[in-house]
C-alpha cells in the first residue's frame, strides 16, 4: 500500500491532489507572540493559492493546515505521475516594532518541495 500525505526527512511533502494536510512544526520561539506563514509556490516561482495564516500565541509548536480546496490548485499534468511544487514558512514577530521576518528552512535544504500525486476520486 502507497503511503501519500507524509514529509520526509528533507523536510520535503508528499501529498495526493484534493487531500487535505497538517504540517506541525516545532522549536519556534516562544519570547513573543509570531505569525507564521505557509506558501505554496509553482517551479517559476509564481503564488499558488493564499498563505495559510497561524499564530504561535508564545507556543514553541503550531500546526499548519493546507485545506482540500488549497491542494486541490496543485495540478499534476495529465499523464505524469507526478508534480513538483514549492513551499516556504516564514515568521514574523507581531510585538517588534520593526515587523522582524525570519525564513525557516525545514530538512537538509532551501527548496522544499511538495511532491504531489493526481487525485484518485473527484469530491464533490
């Protein structure tokens, strides 16, 4: 049986088309509230969807959630078996007056992909 809908170890997700997705993420910094950011890129680089939004409210761990509709903009081309996408996290503190951002690099590289795989059935 295929395991779908997982990270590896490079920080990297996999993921069928459609599905929904929790990515929790651990060791943030707990000096202050942060907004942390979840995007979706394509291989030019271009925003899919909107970033998802969540707030750490002084908690060292949070969790993302891509919805069904937000995966469901990630296409794989007909007749490949799969499609590579983007993502980036970002934290930005909501306390400092000067907005401090931070990127965060999850796994062993600044690229972290999302394999997706086409859908199996279509919802409603």
């Amino acid at each position: 049986m295929a395991v779908y809908n997982k990270i590896d170890e490079q920080g990297n997700i996999i993921l069928r088309q459609g599905d929904s997705f929790e990515l929790v993420l651990n060791g943030l910094p707990t000096d202050q509230n942060y907004k942390v950011f979840f995007a979706i890129q394509d291989k030019e680089r271009t925003p899919i969807g909107n970033e998802v939004e969540v707030e750490t409210k002084g908690a060292s761990s949070v969790t993302v959630f891509l919805t069904a509709g937000l995966t469901d903009l990630l296409v794989v081309e007909e007749g490949a078996m799969s499609q590579v996408y983007y993502y980036g996290v970002k934290i930005c503190s909501t306390e400092s007056p000067n907005q401090i951002e931070t990127t965060l690099i999850l796994g062993e590289s600044d690229n972290n992909t999302i394999t997706v795989t086409p859908r199996k059935v279509k919802g409603v």
